[in-house]
C-alpha cells in the first residue's frame, strides 16, 4: 500500500499522539495531577507526617502569614499512631555503629528490647534535640556538667532514634551586643536548616536533666494522646515572680495546629523546655520573636519576656501554642521556688536560675543519682573519655546544607 505525504504525517502525528497518551498514564504519578512535591503525601505506605494542604489559618493574611502555615503535622487528626516508619537518622552515623542492634536496620522491629536501638515509631528521626552554651570551660559550678548532659541526652537521642545539635551559643552574637539570651533564637532558626527532615525542634537549656529515659517524647507529649494527658486548658496563666497575669491558657485546641509547647504554671512560661513543630507559621514566631523593639525592651529575663509578650498579644500565637501542665515540660528541683517540684516519673528537671544559687552543685549531684541509668553507648564513653564528644562542636553558619541561605538565620 502506497501513501500520500499527507497522510504519512497524520499517521505520525496519530502514533506521536498514542505515545504521549501512553506516557501520561503510565507515568501518572508524576503529572500535574500528583507532582513530585506531593508524592509523600498520597503514598500512604510512606507516611512523613506532613499537610501541606491550601487551609487557611485564621486571619493568616493580616498577620503575614503564608496559608499553609501550622499545617506540617506527625500525623493525621485521626490520632492514630502509624506504625512501621523505618527512623529517620539517629544521632550520627558512628553512634549507629556504636549500638549492634541500631547498625543493622533489618533486624530492628517495633518490638526490639535493645534499650539502645532506635525504635520504629512516628517520632523517630522526626525530633531534634537542640542544646546550646557558651564555650566557657566552668559552668554553674558543677563538675563536668557538660559530659554529663552530653551523656544524658546523646543517650535518650539513640534510643528513640532522635537528632541531637549542640550549638556554641557564643558563635550566634547578635549585631549589636545584645544579652547572649537571645543567641537561642538563630541557633533555632539554623536548626530547622540542618535539619530540613525534622519535624519538631526540641530545645532544652543545659540545666536539665533528663530523669526518665524510658519515656519517649511521642508517648509522653508528641502523639495525641500524650498531647491530651497533660494539656493544660483554660489554666491562669502566672506572671514572673507568682501570680495570675490576666491571661488564660487556650480553652481548647486543635492537635494538627499545634505548633509550640510550652509548660505554664509558678512563674509563668519559661522558654528553657519547649517543643516547635516546623512550620510557616514558626518561621514566622521565630522572626518576629528576635524583633530589634524585644531586643531592646526586654532586660530582665530577656527572650523569655519576649516569649511572653507574643503570648499575651498575639492571637496567632496563642492560637498555634498548647500550655503543659507545669511538671510535664518543667518540673523544678526541691529547692527551686519557681514552680512545681519534680516527682519519680517525671520526664525531666530543670535547674532554672543554677548560677545564682550556691545549693545547686549538690542538688544537682542528688538529681543526677536519682536518674533512671540507661545503657550508655560505647563510642559515647570513648568520646567521653578522650575528649572527642560532640560538646558545643556547632558554629553559627559553619557546616551549612549546599545553598543554604545563611543570611536568612544571621541576624
């Protein structure tokens, strides 16, 4: 059979067609109707925790405030947990060698007895645990309490499969000399730059320690249910130094839109312990929270007034923030006046105001005993022992993701 020209092109155009067709279903996924970015959200076998959906927060567009923000999320609202999520990273990759049950992946279930081995569980590789301090060899007049916070948290960080920063707060000076207090806030704003896969910023002053290391952070108040146990709602808010400020904590809330924790009760909130999911709208907190008018306002208890400030006039921010119980995030040694006092379970305590006080070494001693002891790994003792520990080893702007935009986290 002879063709025209003419007809020789329409059968190429048809067969061009066909092929196109064949490619657009074949390779759907990856269409305008499910591009690359939303690939994670529609595979439900791979669940990353986040919705990045177009719902608006409220009154999002006075407060400047991309729509999505305060979307990111563990987890869906349904509150149920997602088993089987292979941990995200742990600590690093020696302190992975340094666990056998952590170093093979394949072996490692849910139901692992390792107390060392990170567990699949939501959270794992999802928090990061952000610790900063000066450079200065003595600290609150306790012995090696550096080693020993390294230790504790280094520890806890393997265990549930966490990330663990330690910042040299000194490194992060502000431009115009301003109390090294808020030093907190671009070490936060870097570290949600070094690590673009976590969900949940978790920062913790150096004097904590963590007392009850078989207690995850999920179970404890990252899952719904541990989120529930110790929300404070419709709570008095104190002010610094006892007594009610006028404010209430929320009356209820959303667990999808939480994105600051923060426990309330004694004195007020106090920005030593608290948890910051990723998100637009904690972008947005961060930036306005290291606003030049708190710099230069605030001289008293610095960025913690700064904190409460946003708090009391800030809608949005009371919107996203869910107050604790006080003992849950921040409980107080026997000593300490500004709140609650820890008791046997808790989480952790925290040695708020340590440098002023000449009893805090040998509470802090007591507290250190009375500590749940978990199996510390090997290579942590090595590093420990040599001087090789990973102690404030973080420099602002040092070590950066390739393109990263450092002038976006240097104030």
């Amino acid at each position: 059979m002879v063709f025209k020209t003419r007809e020789l092109r329409l059968l190429s155009l048809a067969a061009f067609a066909l092929i196109i067709i064949f490619a657009f279903y074949q390779f759907e996924p990856l269409s305008l109707h499910n591009p690359p970015w939303a690939a994670r959200q529609t595979d439900a076998s791979v669940p990353d925790g986040r919705d990045n959906s177009a719902k608006a927060l409220p009154n999002s567009a006075e407060q400047g405030i991309p729509p999505s923000a305060g979307n990111a999320r563990l987890e869906d609202t349904s509150g149920t947990k997602v088993e089987g999520v292979e941990p995200g990273g742990s600590t690093d990759d020696m302190l992975k060698a340094s666990s056998p049950a952590a170093s093979d992946k394949s072996s490692t279930d849910s139901s692992s007895s390792s107390p060392s081995s990170p567990r699949k569980r939501p959270d794992a590789g999802k928090v990061l645990m952000v610790t900063a301090s000066t450079g200065q060899r003595g600290m609150l007049g306790i012995p090696r309490l550096k080693e020993q916070v390294y230790e504790n948290r280094i520890t806890y960080a393997n265990r549930y499969g966490y990330e663990f920063m330690w910042a040299n707060i000194s490194s992060y000076n502000l431009t115009h000399g301003e109390p090294i207090y808020w030093n907190k806030i671009p070490v936060l704003q870097e570290a949600f730059i070094r690590y673009p896969e976590v969900e949940w910023l978790w920062w913790m002053d150096v004097d904590i320690i963590i007392m009850n290391q078989s207690l995850s952070m999920w179970d404890h108040v990252l899952s719904p249910e541990g989120m529930a146990r110790h929300a404070a709602l419709d709570k008095v808010i104190n002010k610094p130094g006892g007594g009610p400020s006028g404010w209430k904590t929320l009356p209820s809330y959303n667990y999808s839109e939480v994105n600051f924790m923060i426990a309330s009760g004694g004195w007020g909130m106090n920005v030593g312990n608290f948890l910051m999911r990723r998100s637009y709208w904690s972008e947005w907190l961060l930036d306005l929270w290291i606003e030049p008018f708190y710099v230069e306002k605030f001289k008293v208890l610095p960025e913690n007034d700064g904190w409460t400030h946003m708090y009391r006039h800030h809608p949005i921010v009371r919107r996203h923030t869910l107050c604790t119980n006080q003992r849950a995030l921040n409980a107080y040694p026997a000593y300490n006046p500004l709140g609650e006092h820890y008791a046997p379970g808790d989480h952790s305590v925290h040695f708020a105001g340590c440098g002023s006080n000449e009893k805090c070494p040998g509470e802090w001693a007591k507290y250190w005993e009375l500590r749940e002891k978990d199996e510390v790994p090997a290579l942590v003792k090595q590093k420990l022992a040599d001087g090789t520990a990973e102690i404030e080893n973080v420099q602002k702007g040092i070590g950066l993701p390739a393109g990263a935009n450092v002038d976006a986290v240097a104030r």
